[in-house]
C-alpha cells in the first residue's frame, strides 16, 4: 500500500459538499456536482469483477479511492464528478491532471471511512485495489451497494491476475460507458497501449533480450517481489526486463535469498514507496550476502521506479519506458 506525507484532511466531508468551508481540508474545496445527469437512451449494463450493474444515467457523484483512479478519471473527462477522494497526498501528481486532482477534497491520509463515504451521498465508488473496499472496515462492495452506491474496482485486483492489456481496455470502455465519457476513455486507451508498444517495438528493432531481473519491493528476513500475473509482469515484458519470479497466483510473493541467489539476476528494479528511503533499500541489497553475489550488485545495475507507477494506469507506460532506457540505453541511442 502506498504510503503518503502526513497532512491535514477534510473530516467534515459532508459539510464541505454542503459549501461549507471546513478548516484542515488538505487538497481543494468541494465541488459542486449538484446536477441531474441526462438517462441514457438504453440502461448500460457491465460486469466488474464478477459482479453485474446497470445504470440508468451517468453516476454525477463519484469517490475516487486510490491516486491512480483519480489520475485515471480526470484524464477520461470526469474528474469534476469526483466530490471526494482517498489518500490524495500524492506528491507528484502528472502535470495534465494536477490542476484538477488539487481541486478534489482529500478525505483521509488513507481510506475514507465508511461514514465519510455515505456522508457524500455518492452514487458511485471506484477503487484501484481491493483494499478499498475492506470488508473489515466496514465498506465492502456489498455494504456499498447495499446503500445503494454502485462500485467498481479495477480488474488488477479482481483476483485473476493481469496477463494482457484487454483487462485495462475492458475496464476503460465500461467506465466510459457508466460515466459516458466514451471518448475521453478511448483516447487514453490507446495512449497507453500506442506508448507500450512503442518502448517494445524499440527494443525489438535493437534486438534487444530481455534481461532477467529482480523486482525489490521491500522486506528483508523475506524479500517481497512481483509475481507473474500483475501488472508489474506485464511493464516488466514490455521494458525488457524479463521477471525471475513468474510463478504463483498473485501480483506480489515473498520469496528467499537463497533462492534469489540461484537465480543470478541481471538487474533489480527497486519500487520507491512508504517510510523507508530507496537509497537504504539499495544499500541494503549491495551488502546483503547472497545478493552481494549476482550480476546485478556487481555490475551496479539497478533500477528506481516509484511504486505509483506499477498500478493499471497511463503511469505503466513511464515505468516501462524508464526501465527499457535504464537496462537497454543502446536501444535509445544512448
């Protein structure tokens, strides 16, 4: 989970959508969203998840969960429809959506509460992980729903992995369908998917092999690394890097570094996230015993890419392309 600078945030989330002005809200006031939104000519009907929805309408009130799904709506054309959002103290928020991302009222350092969240009257909830719609506290997506606020989570997290780039372009195209931002989902779809396959056709034009890498997420007595079915596999295919770590059923595992001693990787990309500086975490692997050992320590090859680049979003094609200029800099020109 992506940690974040601690901040003041809105608590009174309800009297903000009222137009109060509420001391201590730490992004933007809220936004008047107060518009009855024209029906659809035919109810739209999606399947997130295993779960089925129909919408008479586009949602006119909606609570973004996660940084990359606040990101993501805005560049479709419905940031103005976001009325609150979890976490919001991203600290570096892509230039095309910062001016509206610190317009949009943060309504917790992490998740909002559920009563934070039925305090907006929302119609509709998106999450970009499965821990935004923690059952344990209290706002699962059936307690949501329940109250009659439709949900949806992206596909990274449904639980059956992320093999291809279809999972984004379904999840995209149902979006803009619910929201009826067709168009501005479209377009950001192949952006992503145009930029994607232009880092790997460079690399496949150079003649490139892929590189057998190490994803350092953290841990020390056990490395935590990326698996083979989430969306780090998939930058990690795209850049070049080939993923030493390709078993098991779910986006991240731990593993040991005896076993990472087997391997010999190549290269390590270090995700950059939560309390501990990148710098001692790569300090940490270049006297780690075993680690000491490989390819990649002694040829100092080493990768830094913000964690908030390894989610379903136009930031996987950043994290891609740093890692193909890092470990393949002759396909560049470099």
């Amino acid at each position: 989970m992506l940690s974040r600078h601690s901040r003041p945030t809105a608590t009174l989330a309800a009297l903000m959508v009222a137009g109060l002005t509420i001391a201590g809200c730490s992004r933007g006031e809220a936004q008047d969203t107060d518009v009855s939104a024209e029906p659809f000519d035919e109810p739209v009907t999606i399947s997130n998840c295993d779960r089925e929805a129909t919408f008479d309408a586009p949602p006119q009130r909606v609570i973004s969960m996660n940084d990359h799904v606040t990101e993501t709506l805005i560049q479709m054309g419905a940031g103005d429809r976001i009325v609150g959002m979890g976490y919001g103290e991203q600290d570096e928020v892509l230039p095309e959506v910062a001016e509206q991302f610190d317009a949009i009222p943060s309504l917790a350092e992490e998740y909002p509460t559920w009563e934070q969240i039925v305090d907006l009257e929302p119609d509709m909830v998106v999450g970009g992980m499965s821990s935004a719609f923690n059952e344990k506290e209290g706002r699962s997506r059936d307690a949501l729903e329940s109250e009659g606020i439709d949900t949806f989570l992206f596909s990274e997290y449904c639980g059956e992995g992320f093999p291809d780039l279809s999972m984004l372009e379904t999840d995209f195209e149902q979006l803009g369908s619910v929201l009826a931002v067709e168009e501005g989902a479209r377009e950001l779809t192949e952006r992503i998917t145009g930029e994607l396959e232009e880092v790997r056709a460079t690399l496949d034009s150079a003649g490139v092999d892929g590189t057998p890498t190490f994803f350092y997420d953290g841990g020390e007595a056990e490395p935590t690394t990326i698996g083979g079915v989430g969306v780090g596999q998939l930058i990690g295919e795209y850049a070049g890097a080939d993923n030493i770590f390709t078993e098991g059923d779910r986006p991240y595992l731990k593993t040991t570094w005896e076993i990472l001693g087997e391997r010999q990787p190549e290269a390590i990309v270090v995700l950059d996230y939560g309390n501990t500086p990148v710098e001692d975490k790569i300090a940490y692997l270049e006297q780690q015993p075993i680690m000491s050992t490989t390819p990649a320590i002694r040829d100092d090859r080493i990768v830094v890419v913000p964690l908030s680049d390894f989610f379903e979003s136009s930031r996987m094609t950043t994290s891609a392309e740093t890692i193909a200029r890092e470990l393949h800099p002759q396909a560049f020109g470099g």
